[in-house]
C-alpha cells in the first residue's frame, strides 16, 4: 500500500475512533481509552481498499466489532463525511 494511501487510511481510522469515542464514550468492558480503540480500529489499515465506500464499510465494521449495539447500516450512515 503507497504511503498516500496508508495516510487516507489512518484518518479514516482517526475519525472513526474519535466519533466512536465522542458519541459513545467508552465502551464498558471492552475497552478503556481512546487509545485502544485507536489501536483496533489500527487492523483495518492492513487492507488496500478500491474505493472510499470500502474504507467506510470496513471501518463500520470494526466499529461493529467492537459495538455490538450498532448496525453496520447505521454505522456507515452515520460516519463523518469526507476522506
């Protein structure tokens, strides 16, 4: 994966975190800081996604992982835009 694409990825994964951490707070028994959640959300950037849909659809469900509460429907509705 080019370095552009790995700096698209890590902001994608930042705003994840940073959204799920800002509309959730933390997430009892999972985790315990932003940080971790940073760092699981981190895998998803293993991958090189075709197009900005992708990244999102993957981002959600890691967010889904790690949120059972929430659909990945309404994960991927609800995500920041741009990227």
């Amino acid at each position: 994966m080019d370095p552009v694409r790995i700096r698209k990825m890590e902001g994608i994964i930042a705003r994840a975190a940073s959204y799920l951490f800002n509309r959730r707070g933390l997430i009892r028994g999972v985790v315990d800081s932003e940080c971790e959640i940073t760092n699981t959300l981190s895998k998803v950037a293993r991958y090189d996604f075709q197009d900005r849909d992708a990244h999102f659809v993957e981002v959600a469900k890691a967010l889904n992982c790690i949120e059972p509460m929430l659909p990945v429907s309404k994960m991927c509705w609800d995500m920041p835009p741009g990227g």
